[in-house]
C-alpha cells in the first residue's frame, strides 16, 4: 500500500516535470518568431539607417551607390496602391456582402466559395503570370501602373472577401430584424445598419490587404516592372483644363520592393547598405499598416459588445 | 390636437421601382461575387493556353524526365526536374523548421499561456506574416548565410539551407495560428472529461486535444506547404537562379518561382519558347499546390472528428 503510494507520488512528480519542461519548450517555440522578428529589423536598421536621408528619399536611382535615392520607388508604390484600392475595395465588400446576405445555399454559391478560399492559396507569382498573359498582351495594358494595380487588386481580392464576410456575419441578426420592421428593404436595412456596424472589420481587412499588397514583389517583377526609372509619372492633378489627366495609369514603373530586390542582387556592399535603406522605409510602411488594423480590430472588440 | 407629420427627406420610391432597384443591386452584388470565379477561370486558362503551344514543341516524357532545364542555352534542355527538386528541398527545410516549431507554439498558446501572454504574443506573430518576402530575402541573404557559414565552413553564398530555414520562420504564424485555432475549438467536455481522469496539461494537450483537432492542424499544415512552394523572393535572393538538380539543402539551387523570375528580369520575346516556358513551370506550380490541396483535404477528411 505504502509502496503504491510511493508509486503514484512518483508519476505525478514526473509528469508535473514533463509538463514544466513543455511549458518552456513551448514558451521557447514562441521566442523563437519573435526573436526572429527583432533581429531581422534591428539588422535592418543597423544597415539601413545610417543610409536614410533626405536625399536618399528625393533622388532616383543611380549607378553611384551614394548618389541613389527610392524617389521614382515609392511614388511608384503609392499610385498602384491607389489603383489596387480602388479595383479591390468595391469588388471585395460587394462579393462579401453578396456571399454573405443574398447567397442561397446552392452549387454556385458553393462554387464561389470554393474559389474564394482556392484563391487565397494560389502562389502570388502566379496572379502575375495572368497579368502578363491577360493584361499585358491579352488587353494590350501594357507594363503599366494599371496592369500593376489590378493585379494586386486580384491579389488582395480574397482577403478583403473574407474579412467582409467575417464583419458582416458578426452583426447580430436582430439588427436585420429592427430595419425590416420598419419597413425597410434589405439592401436598406445593410446599406443603413449592417454596413455601418461592420465597416471598422471590414477597413481592418482592407488595410491588411493592402498592406500584403505593398510588399509583394514577385508578380510585378512577372508583369515587367522596370528596375531603373529616372522619371515620374505624369502628375494626377494639372494647371490647364480638364485638370485631371489619366496618363499616369499607363506611365511604366517600379516599386519599393523591387528596387529593394534590384540593390540586394548587386555584388557592391555599399548597393546593399542602399536595399537596407529601401527595406527601412518598407519595413516601416508595411509594418505600420498592419499594427493599426491591429489596433483597430483591438479597439472594435472593445467597444462593441452585442 | 396638433396633426404631426413625418418629415420625409427624399421622396420614397415606389414599391415598383423600389423593387426593380433591389434586383438590380443584388446582379450586381451577384456579378462581384463571380470575379473570383472568373479569376480562377482566367488564371487557369492563360497557363493552360500557353503551356498548350510549350508542350507541342516539348514533349512531357521529355519535360518530366530530363535531368536538365537550361532553355535559354544554345543547347536547350526542358527537363522540369531541377527545378522540382529545388522547390522540394526548400519546401523540406522550411516545413522542417515550422512544423515542429509551429504546432509546439500552437500547443503552448492554446493550453498553456496564460491569456495576458497570448494577447500580446498573437499580434507579435501575425506581424512576422506581415513583412515583405522581399526583406525576408535580404535577411536570409545577408545575415542568416553568414551566421550559418561561422560553422558550415563550406556553405556557398547562395543556398537552399538558409532560404529554406527563413522561408520556415516566416510561416510559422500561418501554422501556428490555424492549428491553435482548431485547438481552441476542440470543446470544453473533453478536456474537463481528461482532467477528472487525472492527467495533466501536457497529457491532456497531446493525447486528447491534438488527435481531436488533427483535421484542422493537417489543414494548417497545407496552408504552410502551399506558402513554401509558391514562395518566390526569399528564394530568388537567397538560394541563387541557377537550375541544378540536388538534393542537398547545402547547394545552390533554383525553384520553380526563382526561374520565372530570372526569366522575366530579362527581356524575352512574347511568344518565344522561351517565353511560354515560365508558363509551363507555372502551370507545374498551380498542380502541385492542387495536389497538395486535395491531399489535405482528403486527410483531414478521413480524420475529422464528430462531437
């Protein structure tokens, strides 16, 4: 009896170090994403800083490593992003809204769904082989800010879909039920009530999208983005009638991350202290979008309680 | 008595108008919604449509068994191989460094961590999916080569072993965070059912928890698989263009994605052979992440657990 005991005690005491040892381990597992993280933007920082500059931010690209700047770079990454938010963002919510609040339960429905998720795990590099068969030469766009921009929007298509799904499905049904007993007809009752409560999820997506957007490299680089541009785009906004030109959609282009990629592939150090540079400001941007849709999501779960 | 009157700001429709406008915005809810089916119509009929005219010129014995792929020499070899094999090995060493790392995290967050802890660190992980793959690249490139090379003397500057590993940690969030979630969803009974049998945390989590959850953990684990095999830049900049067909993670080695990028720095005529080759390794791409796919989708299937 004694001797059982002594038994038992022992595997209690055994497995309550098992369980310590996991705890560790698994604390550890952890640390282990997160030290990544730190080091990989202190290494940045560390290379990239001393580079950053005024001019660095001012200059196009040059042979002279110290002469070099992302100017033509994120001008670039701005005008697709305005092209990529304006293709996706409507076509993304209205396919939420469709899946979510119209859609019977029956085979195409079923159908797009498949595809949504399907589409979400199709390599990137792929989305750019469709762009250079289908935009490129297909619809004659051309190596374009256009072609750039639709293409990220296909890219960030799914994300936003399912985000805008989530936020609508998180709207209480009673919500629904209130407008359509007043008298209101469904797309009322979500343009008026079900929209409006979602919209901070649904604008947490978005910037995730964008922000994955942003950094993609490899589908532009398929599509043929120019590594070395010493010009900008014609400006949006001009002096003389009819003041807004359209000519920058078809204007070539490059952005950040591939001029980042164009510095990193150089054999001179002092290129690869400039990619450090350009990964600073890209770090920076991406990074930032994504700790606001953080911050937000955090906000929203606070302040809503249904 | 004073008559009240609804102050009506816009004139209300009529019903039948008011009805027509209803249909009319669901057509074109329902036309956004089929864009993505369009998508993946589109995406799989350019790669087909291309790869169609590539494989006339190229037979597929010859595309599937040649050991060489070197289409823009003179002395033009279409053999898939050492591009697979490069993709394989890379996808080996990352899916070496996330699953593990990835499932003891999920394990750790889902039954471990103390809820303060696993707000915080969440976040933190979902920020590490958020960095751009092209700085991945550069990391890979520039920091994590030379550490390994303090104690691989003879790793070259370009290889498999450090693209693979980065790629790893870049994924682990994906895998940590969608078999934590089918953890967190296994309900309350069978870990309450576990604890009154006396085990403990770590029993409980492994004996109970993770054969539960496996269909969602397996699905985590394609999610991880189809992000290493389709990822490009860290391995365009880190394991070098060079086509080679090895399976040591020590060498340099092209992927799939690490050629059609080559391919389109350069300045290749539209429909050149050479031009419709990034479309056949394309379409070999898209196959594998859809085998991988149903794979999964069957394993996890044949796993599921009914509560």
């Amino acid at each position: 009896m004694q001797q059982d005991l002594q038994q038992v005690k022992k595997i209690i005491i055994r497995n309550k170090l098992w369980q310590a040892i996991f705890a560790v381990v698994g604390l550890l597992s952890v640390l282990v994403g997160i030290i990544t993280l730190i080091t990989l933007v202190l290494d940045l920082f560390i290379d990239g800083l001393p580079r950053l500059s005024w001019q660095f931010l001012t200059s196009f690209p040059s042979r002279k490593p110290e002469e070099a700047g992302i100017l033509a770079a994120w001008v670039g990454t701005v005008l697709v992003m305005i092209v990529t938010a304006i293709a996706a963002i409507p076509v993304g919510i209205a396919s939420g809204i469709y899946l979510e609040e119209y859609a019977g339960k029956n085979w195409l429905t079923g159908l797009i769904e498949i595809n949504v998720t399907n589409l979400a795990g199709v390599p990137s590099i792929i989305y750019g082989l469709l762009a250079l068969g289908l935009f490129v030469y297909q619809l004659n766009l051309g190596e374009s800010v256009l072609t750039a921009g639709l293409t990220l929007a296909l890219l960030v298509l799914p994300i936003v879909i399912v985000t805008t799904r989530e936020a609508l499905r998180a709207v209480p049904n009673s919500i629904r039920e209130a407008a359509y007993a007043m008298g209101a007809s469904k797309w009322q009752a979500i343009w008026d009530h079900v929209l409006p409560y979602s919209i901070g999820s649904i604008l947490t997506g978005v910037i995730i999208g964008l922000s994955r957007a942003v950094g993609e490299t490899a589908p532009l680089i398929t599509i043929g983005a120019l590594t070395f541009i010493a010009f900008l785009p014609d400006p949006p906004i001009k002096a003389e009638f009819p003041y807004i030109s359209f000519s920058w959609l078809q204007a070539p282009f490059t952005v950040m991350p591939i001029q980042m990629f164009n510095w990193v592939s150089r054999p001179e150090p002092d290129f690869q202290f400039n990619a450090a540079a350009a990964g600073v400001v890209l770090i920076c941007m991406t990074l930032g979008m994504n700790a606001l849709a953080i911050y937000l999501r955090y906000r929203i779960r606070k302040q809503i309680k249904w | 008595m004073v008559e009240r009157q609804i102050q009506l700001t816009t004139k209300p429709l009529s019903p039948k108008l008011r009805k027509v406008r209803e249909k009319a915005i669901e057509i074109l809810l329902f036309l956004a919604a089929c864009s993505s089916v369009a998508t993946t119509i589109a995406i799989i009929g350019i790669l087909v449509y291309e790869s169609i005219t590539f494989f006339r010129e190229v037979s597929l014995v010859n595309f599937l068994t040649d050991t060489q792929w070197s289409p823009l020499f003179d002395d033009a070899h279409y053999g898939i191989l050492p591009l697979l094999s490069g993709t394989l090995v890379t996808t080996a060493v990352a899916l070496s460094v996330a699953v593990p790392l990835g499932t003891i995290a999920a394990i750790y967050l889902s039954e471990f961590a103390p809820f303060r802890l696993r707000e915080f660190i969440k976040p933190c992980l979902e920020l590490l999916a958020g960095i751009p793959t092209v700085v991945y690249g550069y990391f890979a490139l520039l920091f994590v080569t030379p550490l390994l090379q303090t104690f691989l003397w003879d790793l070259p500057g370009f290889n498999m072993l450090s693209a693979g590993i980065v790629m790893g940690v870049m994924i682990i969030p994906y895998v940590s965070s969608v078999s934590e979630d089918a953890m967190r969803s296994v309900p309350l009974h069978l870990r309450e059912g576990s604890y009154a049998m006396g085990a403990t945390r770590l029993q409980t989590a492994l004996k109970v928890i993770f054969p539960s959850a496996i269909s969602g953990i397996t699905a985590a684990y394609i999610l991880g698989i189809s992000r290493a095999v389709g990822e490009t830049m860290i391995v365009a900049i880190a394991a070098g263009l060079q086509p080679t067909l090895t399976w040591n993670p020590m060498n340099e080695a092209a992927t799939i994605t690490a050629y059609i990028v080559s391919v389109s720095l350069g300045d290749l005529p539209h429909g050149s052979l050479e031009y419709q080759t990034i479309f056949a390794a394309g379409l070999t791409l898209v196959l594998m992440t859809l085998v991988f796919n149903i794979f999964g989708y069957f394993l996890s299937r044949r796993y599921r657990e009914k509560y």
